[in-house]
C-alpha cells in the first residue's frame, strides 16, 4: 500500500472516529429530528454537517500553514464556548420552535404554514452552517 492511500485512509478513519464525539452526535441528532424524513434525510443530514465542518477546518488549516502560526489556547478557549453556543442555540431553537429550522421561521398559534416559501432546503443549509461553526471549536 502506498504512503498517500495509507494516509488518506488513517485521516478518513480519525475523521470518522471524531465524528462520533458526544457533540458532534448532538448536533446531527438535533439537526436530524428537524430534517423529518427517514434514514436517507438522516445521512444527507450528517454528510452536509461533515461537509461543512471538513471544509472549515481544512480552510483553518491551510491558512495556518501558509502564514506560519498556530492556533492559542485562549482562541481554543473561546471556540470551545462558541461551540457549546452553537449546539445551545440548535438545541433551544428545535425545542421552542420545532418547525423553525426546518421552514425558515417560527409561527404564533393558530397561524398556518400555507404561505408560499423559496423551494430551498433550509435544513441543508442549516445543517452545512451547524458543521462549519462547530468546527471553530476543534480548530487547534
């Protein structure tokens, strides 16, 4: 086996490990209870929410590289507390207003949901930008 493929295939399982982390679970199961749907909505879910963490932390990554610094541990500090927002604001947002991720704004009883909407996917967006704020906290 090569040294790239051997690389490639130990930085896809490190990924796929970290994925599993309690608040990286979180978010995707909140994200997922929004999306409705079945076990495809749930992976579409998940990869949009990999998507945007990978291309968040790769970005960082490459950005660090070139310019030459490293990331503190105050920065480390406040990501970690932006992160814990994040999955706060997920976590509020689909208990007090169930249907707002999922259709772009919360509605007062008795108001119904027969207003036209843009057809786009508001829970993929949200789930791609849940991915990519979260990464901030595992940047370091």
């Amino acid at each position: 086996m090569s040294a790239p493929l051997l690389a490639l295939l130990v930085g896809l399982g490190q990924g796929l490990l970290h994925g599993l982390g309690p608040d990286h679970c979180a978010a995707v199961a909140t994200l997922g209870t929004v999306s409705g749907g079945g076990r495809r909505a749930a992976l579409l879910t998940a990869l949009r929410f990999a998507v945007g963490h990978a291309l968040v932390l790769g970005g960082l990554a490459l950005v660090c590289l070139v310019a030459g610094i490293g990331i503190s541990e105050t920065f480390e500090r406040w990501a970690e507390i932006f992160g814990g927002v994040v999955l706060l604001a997920l976590a509020l947002g689909a208990l007090l207003f169930p249907h707002v991720l999922q259709h772009g704004h919360p509605h007062l009883p008795g108001h119904g949901r027969d207003h036209v909407h843009p057809p786009a996917d508001r829970s993929a967006r949200i789930s791609t930008a849940a991915g990519a704020l979260m990464a901030i906290s595992g940047a370091r």
